[in-house]
C-alpha cells in the first residue's frame, strides 16, 4: 500500500491538465491514468519519491551481483543495447562531453567512455553511485537534479530509462537545455513504450492473457509512460529540433533470478529464454510495420528520441 499521502490526483506532467483516464490500480493503490488533453499515460496517483526505485541496497550485494562482469568473465545483460545507444548518439554529437543523468551503476556510460567520451553520470541511489565510482572509476553525482548544482555544459545529455522517474520533466529538461547544454549540443532520450505497456494490460484484462515476466506499466513508482507521439511533444515543448526517433529492439533481460534467486545482471547464455527472445522480435517487428501504417506502435518495447540545440 502506498505510504505517502496524496490526496489530491496530480495533473498532467507535460500539458497539466487535470482530467484523466483510468487505465490501471496497483495494488499499492498507484493509479495509471491517461490524460484527457494531451494523451500522455502517467500517474495521477504516486509514489512522493519515484527517484528511489532501488530502495535501500548494501554494497556487498551490488558487489556479488556485478563480480562476473568485473573480472571479465561475463558481459553486462544490456551491453549490446549501450552500444546501439552509443552508435546513435555517435551519429550526431558535435562534441565529446557526455553527461548522463540516472545512470545507474554507470556501465553505458563505461561503455561511452571506451569509445573516447568524456563522461559524467548522475545517480540518486548512494550504493550505486558508489559502486560506480569505486569499481568503474567514473564521475558519478550523487543526488537528484533538485539536489545537485550543475556548472558544467555537455555537449551530450542522456536519459536511457530515468526520464519516466521524473516528477516534473518539462521544467528539469528546460534548465538542464538552457544552463547546460552547449549549442548543437543533443539530446537523447529513450524509455519503455507506454503503447507497449497499455496493449499488454488490455490484452490481460479482456483476453487474460499475459507475456510473462513483470506486470504493465510496472513498476509502479514511474511517473510518466511515454509513446513517440507524447516523447516528441515533450521535445517539442522544448523548442529543441527532433533529429530522429524510433524504436529499439528488446532488450534480453537477465533470467537467473529463476535459477539462483538473484537478480544477476550478467548476459544469458543464447538458448535460456530463447522461446521469450523470439517472441518479442517478432512482436518489435509487427509494431514497426504498425507504425509505418498508422503511426502507433503497440508491440515494441522501447521508444527513443535524439533532439538538437539550435
């Protein structure tokens, strides 16, 4: 059950208007609405601190969790993906200053850095920002956007799956555009597809019928689910200049929770959870052709958008 008091529904994080939608009720009783204005799927009714996803986390566990892939024998889970993210950010920056914000334990960003980029990371968790900096010897920040004061401009600004987290994107994306973002500077922003999200729930609750793996729209301290259309409306918000946006394939997450009861972050091996892996290519494939056709994808997992500073 929810533990922070809100009364009162919040309003739409990137129209602000009032009047939603009931789409779904956890069972901590956070509320997935859709906004009667702009479209945009959120919660009306949340968690006070969305940024504290990874709750309290010792070191000691990050570190067994992480110890393959710091002595090389195993790669990270979404080390394919980073550099899917990297070649596309390759693709248009101007200049190699790269900062990125709810970086996590800082393995994209490692990965920015061995490919010549000089890198920042912020990070809200303590523990792992720590890990980050000890282990991967990064410049990680920790704190969030209304704790920290940034002096720096970056030539890159990155949200890879943070950006849903943020309570009030439009106004944290305008300062951090206007006070640190060097002109010609991009942005690039990627985070699961609210589309995505809503076809499973109805496919669920009309047909029972689920994917596996976690339930919709979860987990439930994100504030905002965005699809193509609601991402560009937030750059668009921005007056910044959308280069390209699109969709990325699915990311093949980790299965040895099933096996060992710890949620390893290491790569699987190619045959467990090949069954799932196929299943969501296909479905990735069907939602680009949807998409090509009327402009909404519904079966792919992640949308991305890369805009510019003029």
């Amino acid at each position: 059950m929810l533990t922070d008091d809100n009364p009162q529904p919040f309003n739409c994080p990137l129209c602000n208007h009032n009047q939603y939608k009931e789409i779904k009720v956890f069972e901590d009783e956070v509320i997935v609405g859709k906004c009667n204005k702009c479209e945009l799927l959120y919660t009306p009714k949340r968690h006070n601190t969305p940024e504290d996803l990874f709750g309290e986390i010792s070191s000691e566990k990050i570190d067994m969790i992480f110890k393959p892939i710091l002595n090389g024998n195993k790669r990270h889970f979404r080390y394919n993906i980073f550099k899917k993210y990297h070649k596309k950010i390759a693709q248009y920056a101007k200049g190699n200053k790269h900062l990125d914000i709810g970086c996590a334990h800082g393995f994209f960003i490692d990965y920015a850095r061995s490919k010549g980029l000089q890198v920042t990371g912020i990070e809200p968790n303590k523990e792992i920002a720590n890990f980050g900096r000890n282990y991967l010897n990064l410049n990680i920040i920790n704190g969030t956007l209304d704790q920290i004061n940034l002096t720096e401009k970056w030539d890159i600004i990155s949200f890879t799956d943070s950006l849903e987290y943020f309570k009030t994107p439009i106004s944290d994306l305008s300062s951090l555009v206007e006070n640190n973002l060097n002109q010609n500077g991009i942005i690039f922003i990627k985070v699961p597809n609210g589309d995505y999200f809503f076809a499973r729930h109805l496919i669920k609750t009309k047909l029972g019928i689920g994917f596996g793996g976690a339930e919709a729209f979860s987990p439930s301290k994100r504030v905002t689910h965005f699809n193509i259309k609601t991402l560009k409306n937030l750059i668009n918000s921005l007056e910044l200049d959308v280069l390209e946006g699109g969709f990325f394939i699915p990311i093949n997450s980790p299965i040895w929770y099933k096996y060992t009861g710890i949620h390893l972050e290491i790569e699987n091996p190619w045959y467990l959870g090949l069954k799932e892996r196929i299943l969501r290519n296909i479905l990735h494939f069907i939602g680009c052709i949807e998409f090509v056709f009327f402009r909404k994808n519904h079966f792919s997992q992640a949308v991305y958008v890369i805009a510019v500073k003029k």
